[in-house]
C-alpha cells in the first residue's frame, strides 16, 4: 500500500478540546474527526507561521489536507495551552520550556555584558559555532577525560536534566544547577528533603521538573551507597570506556550512535546501583561529555592533529 494511502487508513479519532480561555478569548467545545497524519500536518502547518518555512498541504493527498484544514483552525487557537509531562519522555511542558529559554536568554545576556569578549574561535566545529559558551564547551571540554566525583556526578546529573531539551538550555543553566545543588556534592544532596525539591522547583535558573530533580537526589543517595561499599563512580563509569584506540573519527553526524553496546552495560549498571535516568542513550551522551568517547567529527578543527 502507497504510503499516503497507509496513512490515510490509520484509525480516524474524535477529540473534543476542552474550553479554556486563550489570549483573552473563550475557545468553544470543537469536534475533530481527524486522522493521524492530518493532525501531524496541520502542527506543522501553524508551527510553521512563526518559525522557518512555510508548510504547505500536499496536493498529491486531499484527504490529509483536508484533514488538515479542519484542524488548523482549533490548533491556532491551543497552540499556548500547557501539555502534560509524558512519563516515558520526561520532557518539560511548552510553558516551562518557553519560560527556561526566556529565562536562559536574560541570564546568558547579563552575564555576557560583564565578561571580556573571548578572541575569535575556529569556525567549522561540530557544533557551536555563534555562541561563545558552546564554542568553548566543544573546544575545551566535549570528549575530553573528566575524573572526580562530583565532575562525574554533575555530568550525569546534567545530561538527565538534558533529556528532551537542547543541551545549550541546561549549559546556560549550568552555574545555577551547581549552586542548587550544592555543587554536586553527593552527601550535601543526599540530605535534600521535599522542602529542597520545592525550593528547586521554584529556581527559575534550573530545568524545574520534579522528575528529574528527584532522580538527581536518588542519585546522590545511591552514590553515597556506592562510596560506602568501598567503591567510586569513576570506577563504575570509566570501566565502561570503549577500547577502541585505533577507531577512525566519524566523518558526519549519521556515523555517530546514539547508543552503543557499552552504553547500554553503563545504564544498566548504574540502574542496578539504584541510579534513576540514566538509559542508554543518556548514558551515551554522558560516555561523550565525560570523555570515554571522542566522537569529534574528522573535519573538525579543534581536533586538528589528533589521532
């Protein structure tokens, strides 16, 4: 079956939007019967009036536009309204993600405006390029070997927080998520109690999900389980790294995994340590900020030299 017509012959749903108020203006019960594909593409169709290219209705599939059309109109006027956090994704709600990245821009702004203009970087990295806090993470510190316990600890801590969002929102935040959480000192969090996840809920300088703040606190708390049985997390982490010396650098991001067999034995060690947040692809993502693989691009310039 073409793939229109598979799309076309998915289950049609009916959805009654509720009535809240939007922008001053009482939105009336609405009656959508509309196929999968078509509510898809009327979503690209109204995210599309504010931001990048216009989406237009394929005319090869009237149904779906169609469809489309029918949804646009309810979707124009929902588009502000707050989803609910799924479980399975963790990802912040559009009211919190747009309040973070507001709240990210005035920071990264005042905090500019008081430092020394960095000297020019080289251009063509991997990532990063225009913005100065990201061109130093790449330079500096993105596949280079990160020990310690609380280095070790902020990293994972950080990429959990990461989940669902763009890793320039949670390094923007960085400074704050360190003076919230007591610069990552395992004990210190350890202690943290409903009061500390309240107090961290209302810290605009942090990803405010409840989620992932008590995953970071269980995290602490079972890194302290692991100190007293004798052990470390660089320990656990590092004996993890892959023993590929001789790997050739990928050429585009396509050669790049985002899971590995290693990542997949680091998330399921650091789950049966009582770890929480910590898949397999987190864990990969963590593997590269913490250095145990370098996954610069070969045409990289801030690894220029390098084998």
């Amino acid at each position: 079956m073409p793939p229109c017509r598979q799309l076309l012959a998915a289950p049609r749903t009916a959805q009654r939007l509720p009535p809240p108020t939007c922008g001053g203006g009482r939105i009336g019960d609405r009656l959508f019967a509309i196929g999968p594909h078509g509510l898809a593409l009327a979503e690209a169709i109204v995210a599309s009036e504010t931001a990048g290219p216009p989406v237009r209705r394929d005319p090869a599939c009237p149904q779906v536009a169609a469809q489309a059309g029918r949804a646009v109109s309810g979707l124009r006027q929902t588009r502000r309204m707050t989803t609910d956090l799924a479980a399975t994704t963790a990802t912040e709600t559009a009211t919190e993600t747009a309040t973070e990245a507001a709240t990210a821009a005035a920071t990264e702004a005042a905090g500019e405006a008081a430092e020394v203009v960095p000297a020019p970087r080289a251009a063509g990295r991997c990532f990063g390029d225009g913005d100065p806090l990201y061109e130093r993470y790449h330079d500096d510190e993105w596949g280079a070997p990160v020990h310690g316990e609380a280095e070790l600890f902020e990293r994972i801590a950080l990429e959990g927080f990461q989940s669902g969002l763009s890793w320039i929102t949670v390094l923007r935040k960085r400074e704050a998520f360190r003076a919230a959480f007591a610069g990552f000192d395992a004990v210190t969090v350890a202690g943290f109690d409903e009061h500390d996840v309240e107090r961290l809920l209302g810290d605009a300088g942090i990803v405010r999900n409840r989620m992932k703040i008590e995953a970071t606190i269980a995290n602490a708390r079972a890194l302290v389980a692991l100190h007293a049985a004798g052990r470390t997390l660089d320990e656990v982490v590092w004996s993890h790294a892959p023993g590929d010396a001789g790997r050739e650098r990928p050429a585009t991001w396509a050669d790049v995994p985002a899971t590995t067999a290693e990542s997949r034995a680091l998330a399921k060690e650091l789950k049966s340590l009582g770890f929480r947040f910590v898949g397999p692809t987190t864990a990969y993502a963590a593997m590269q900020a913490c250095g145990l693989v370098d996954d610069h691009l070969a045409t990289c310039p801030a690894v220029a030299g390098r084998p």
